[in-house]
C-alpha cells in the first residue's frame, strides 16, 4: 500500500523528535537519514555496539530503528534492547528471517518490519513510534507535575485550614472553630449526656488597659487571659469540684476581649455558678505588664444547654444575653440566662418599633387634667398628660411606654411634641375667650440633659403666643435631686426664660428638703401616696403638714395630687396646700370635656360636677 509522503511544512522542525537508526549496512546509513528527515524526524545513525549504546544514553532518541541486517546478534543486540527497554525507548526492528522476527516479538519490541523494506513506510512507522513515546513522556511528567501542586495544594489548604480556625495571638481555637466544636458536641450521636454551660467571658474596661499600657500590653494581658483559661480546661484546679463529672471541656476567644468557654458533663447549675466563680477569680490574679501590676476583671454570662438553645448560635445568644445582665450590673461577676432578660430586651425593643409608629402617624394624644387653687375651688391650671392608643392593645399606661421612650432617646421627640400640643391648645382655649390659666408638661430628664431645652421652649412659646409664665415644666423628684451642676444650670436657663418649674412626685424620692433651697423652682406636688399615707398615720400628715410650712417659707408653692375624696380635700386644707388636682374634680380629660368644664366651673365651684362626672378607673384618661 503507497503510504503518501509526509508534507515537511506540517511539522514544525522544534519538535522534531529524534529517531536513531542502528545499521551496519551502508546503503541503509545513506539513505536512512533522508527518510527520517522526511517523515519529519531528526535521523542520527549508529552502528551497533558501543556507539549506539552511548547514542542511546545521550541523545535519548525518541524511537530507534534496529536493522537486524546489521548481524548484530545475540548479546550486542540485546543490550541495545534492554537499553531501550530501561527507557521505555520502543524499537522498530527491521528483520531479514523468521528467527529474527521471532525473537524480536519476543523481545518486546514496538514494532517488526521485514525486509526488503520500503524505506518511507519504515520512517513513517518510526514517526508514528516516536511521536507516541514523545507524548507517553510528556503524559508522565505532566501527571508528576499534577502530583507535586496537588500534594502542594493540600499542605496549604491544611495551613489554612489551621490559621482559619487558630486565633494568632492567644493560641487558642477562634469564634468559628469554638463554634463548630459546640455544634458537633451538641449533635453527638449519643448526646452530649448532663448538661452543657456555654460561658461567655467578656474582660471589663479593656479599653482602659489598652489606653493607658497600649495596644501591645494590651495584647499581653489577652494571651496572658487566654492561657490562664486554657489551665483551667486542661487540668488546674477549675473542676476540683466536678472534675469527676465534667467530660468535655474546651477554650477559644472568639473575638477581641471576648472568650468562650465550653463545660459539658453531669453538672448541676450549682457546679457550673461554681466553675464561674472560679473562672473570674483565675482571671482577676494580678498580670505583669512591663513591670506594672495590672488587676483584670470580666464579666461572665451562662447558658445552658438543653433548654436555653439547640445550637451554638443560640447558645452563644442567650449566654450574651446573661453577660449584658452581669455588666449592666456592674461587671466582675456572672449572670445566668433566664428568659425573661430576653423577654424583656424583646418587649422593650417592639414597644419602641409600635412607638415610634405611631408617633408618626399621630396615634398619641394628650389629656389635660385640671388644677384647682384649694381656697377658692377655682381651675387655675392644667396638666398635660400624655395617652397612647395602641392600635391592638387599647390604651397604655405612660409609665409603660415612656421609660422605654426615654431609654431608646424617643422621648426627646415625643416630649418636644407634647410641649408643642399642650401650648398650642392653651392657645386656643383663650382664643375662644377663657381666661388665662397655667398649663404645667411634664418633663422627662433625657429632654433636660440634650441641652437645648431653653431654646426649644422659647421657641414653642413664640410659636403659641404664650407667655412665659403661664408654662409650668414638672420634673421628677428623683431625677432633679440627682442631677449634676450642668442641668440645675439648664434649670436655671429655663427659669431666666420666665417659665415656672415644679418639682413633681415630692415625697417618692429621698426627699430632702435642705436640697429645695438649691433648685429654682415655684412649686412642689405631694405624690398621692402621701395624700393617702396621711388618712392612715399621724406622722404623715404631720410631715406633710412641715414639708407644706418649709416649702412656704422657701416661697414654694405647694400642690396636692390624685385627691379623690372629701376627707382628703379637708386634709390638704389643713396642711395649707395652695392647689389640688384629682379625680374628686376630674380625671384627665379631652380637650373638649376640659373646656366644659372650665365653662361650668371657673371662676365658680369646683363641686359642682362632683359624682356625676367621677370615672370609674377605666374610664379614667378618657371620655368625661
Ligand atoms: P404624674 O406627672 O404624677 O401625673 C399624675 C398622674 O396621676 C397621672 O397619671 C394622672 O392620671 C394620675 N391621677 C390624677 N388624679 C388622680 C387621682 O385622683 N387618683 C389617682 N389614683 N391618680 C390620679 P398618668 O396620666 O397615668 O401619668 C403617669 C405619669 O406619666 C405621670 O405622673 C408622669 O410622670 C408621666 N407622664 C405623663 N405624661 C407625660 C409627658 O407628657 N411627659 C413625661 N415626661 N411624662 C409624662
Ligand atoms: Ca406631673
Ligand atoms: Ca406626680
């Protein structure tokens, strides 16, 4: 069969493998060459024995044609196959006999050709053999290259693998390990059997170390944590008391100053508020830095599993939970979770969101309960108190919502508006022709400590067109008597404005009446627990009898509140009380019911709508 001759151009001379022609005969090493270099291989020829085996040792041909008509036998032929062989070099033999060829199949070799042979099927078989052994070598040496960057890949992602679970500067697993290690010990198959106390450790003022040592002390003073906390997991004295009973114990900081202890086994929650104790009192031992003693302190936060979480997630929740209890509390000691901390932070957080809803969409209102001067049984006065109409749960108390305001700084805004509202609606009962009467809001402090409290009242006074001294601004006793220079100097402010200031809830604080002399204000109001106290014991009425004669000579107006009866009213009388507001009048009331009032009372009696109009408490704050 014509085999067609190889096109030269096709074969790019750089890989031109080289083929080795082993022959004796002349004729074979004049032409043999040629046809190689025209199958496109690089032909060198060698006569049999020494020559050809350095040939193969050197030039590490990629095909040699062994021409048996060379009648190199027996042992020379053979080293030159074992010599291929030992490099996996195949051989095209070229045979003259039947014993030839025999013994070349035999040997293994890559091929047979019998002469007489055609020269350009020889070089082209060559070719083919060449090219395969070319490629097979290549296939080898990419498949020990794959090797090398795999057994590479592997060592780093196992580097990896330990910096991602490894926190650097305490040696100690980080959050994700700490994590994963609880997870596992919850999802046991058999259970982690007892109980698991997930503790979390929090250092308190750390930032204090590390502002006044630097940071690098304060890394000390971490890596110095993290050990001591390490012994109490790998022995030490930390389960002297459940050691027996404690079965897996592990230690990681999870993030800044923030470390994570796990303690499972059969432990009772004495034994974990044990280990606890222990655990603080390991890390407030005294630590060296650059010769200074420094004392550290944490605060610690437990929960336990089950009950208090399925996960570490959740476990890690609730044991923060428990830890914002013990620093709120002041720190240095440790707190386990109980539901109601989250119910509570739950609670608090929706009443803000409701809140503030409806604060926007105008869901809160006021409600002006009157104040009646004692003598003449005249409304002098108003108080604005605030009301919220939960859109689900009916009315809510202020104590219920404000606090929760005050905390969140809602209050500012609410308090602002309530400001606004009751001076705008002063504005528009003397527009409609009643006479000019104080209207008193209540202030809540978060409004007295931003500060610009002065501006904003003037403003809304401006805005009404209310005189200064018909707004009266109550504060509560507890939170006045508390106060710093800055806010009695707010106070002051307030005062220089025209505006008149009452001290609210008098005698539910530390009362102390020494302290009346410091705070500019124009009068007090006697909680109703005292108004009631006094029916019960002497020695309340004569206190409040003192307080009412003290306040006088202060030149401090004295004002009775949640007055609902008769003998209460006469009561007050005795005292010298200048002004009263109650239920015995009215409870707070709608705007619209106020100004009936004020047509049917001012400037005549009071009594007038008694009984008829008294609510029942749950009428109270609504309809009159
Ligand atoms: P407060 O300033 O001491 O207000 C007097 C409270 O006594 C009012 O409760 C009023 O409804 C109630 N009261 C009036 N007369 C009687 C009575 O004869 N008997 C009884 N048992 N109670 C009477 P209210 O409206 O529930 O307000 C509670 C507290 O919420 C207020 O106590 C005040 O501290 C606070 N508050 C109300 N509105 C505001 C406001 O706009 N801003 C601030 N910061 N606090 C407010
Ligand atoms: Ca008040
Ligand atoms: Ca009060």
């Amino acid at each position: 069969m014509e085999v067609p001759e190889p096109l030269r151009e096709e074969i790019p001379r750089v890989e031109r493998p080289l083929a080795l022609l082993v022959c004796r005969d002349t004729g074979g090493r004049r032409w043999g060459p040629r046809w190689l270099e025209r199958a496109g291989l690089e032909g060198i020829v060698a006569p049999p024995g020494r020559e050809a085996l350095r040939a193969i040792e050197l030039r590490d041909p990629g095909v040699v044609i062994f021409d048996s008509a060379s009648r190199a036998g027996g042992r020379g032929r053979d080293k030159i196959y074992q010599a291929c062989t030992a490099r996996d070099v195949p051989i095209l033999a070229i045979c003259a006999t039947e014993k030839q060829i025999q013994h070349a199949l035999e040997s293994g070799v890559a091929d047979v050709m019998r002469r007489p042979i055609d020269w350009r099927i020889a070089s082209h078989r060559a070719r083919r053999l060449a090219r395969s052994h070319l490629s097979m070598r290549e296939l080898v040496e990419a498949r020990s290259a794959l090797d090398r960057a795999i057994s590479l890949a592997a060592q780093a992602s196992l580097d990896r693998e330990r910096q991602i679970n490894i926190d650097r500067l305490t040696r100690l697993p980080n959050g994700r390990a700490f994590r994963r290690l609880v997870d596992r010990t919850l999802a046991a198959p058999s259970g982690p059997r007892g109980t698991v106390g997930l503790f979390l450790v929090d250092l308190d003022r750390f930032g204090a170390i590390n502002a006044n040592y630097g940071r690098e002390a304060g890394d000390a003073v971490l890596a110095r944590i993290g050990s001591r906390l390490s012994e109490c997991v790998t022995g030490g004295d930390l389960f002297a008391l459940g050691r027996r009973r404690a079965r897996t114990a592990a230690v990681a900081r999870l993030e800044n100053d923030r470390f994570g202890l796990m303690v499972g086994g059969a432990l009772a929650t004495e034994e974990l508020a044990e280990i606890a104790r222990k655990v603080l009192e390991r890390i407030s031992a005294r630590v060296e830095v650059d010769g200074v003693a420094v004392y550290p302190s944490a605060s610690l936060g437990v929960a336990r599993w089950p009950g208090e979480g399925r996960s570490a997630e959740e476990l890690l929740r609730h044991s923060e939970t428990a830890l914002l209890d013990a620093k709120r509390r002041g720190g240095g000691l440790f707190s386990f979770y109980r539901r109601s901390l989250d119910e509570l932070a739950g609670q608090k957080l929706e009443l803000d969101t409701q809140l503030r809803r409806s604060f926007e969409r105008g869901e809160l209102f006021l409600r002006y309960q009157p104040l009646l001067e004692v003598k003449s049984g005249r409304v002098v006065g108003a108080e604005a108190l605030l009301r919220w109409d939960h859109p689900e749960r009916g009315e809510i108390a202020p104590l219920d919502f404000i606090p929760v305001a005050e905390e969140t700084g809602l209050m500012v805004s609410i308090g602002g508006w309530v400001l606004e509202t009751a001076c705008r609606q002063l504005r528009s009962w003397i527009d409609a022709g009643h006479p000019p009467m104080r209207m008193a809001v209540n202030l809540s402090l978060c409004q007295l400590r931003r500060g610009d409290l002065p501006q904003t009242v003037a403003k809304v006074l401006r805005d009404a067109g209310i005189e200064a001294g018909l707004l009266e601004l109550e504060l509560s006793e507890r939170g006045v008597l508390r106060q710093d220079a800055d806010s009695i100097g707010q106070l002051r402010a307030l005062k220089a404005l025209g505006v008149r200031l009452s001290l609210d809830d008098f005698g539910t604080g530390d009362s102390v009446i020494a302290h009346l002399r410091r705070l500019p204000i124009d009068s007090l109001k006697i909680d109703r627990s005292f108004v009631v106290g006094a029916s019960e014991n002497e020695q309340d009425a004569a206190i409040a009898a003192a307080i009412t004669a003290m306040a006088h000579r202060l030149d401090i107006a004295v004002i009775a509140e949640g007055v609902e009866s008769d003998e209460e009213l006469g009561r007050l009388r005795d005292w010298g009380c200048d002004e009263y507001q109650g239920f015995i009048c009215s409870p707070p009331a709608a705007p619209e019911a106020f100004a009936s009032l004020l047509n049917g009372t001012s400037p005549g009696s009071p009594r007038q709508l008694e009984g008829e109009t008294r609510p029942t408490p749950d009428e109270t704050g609504r309809e009159l």
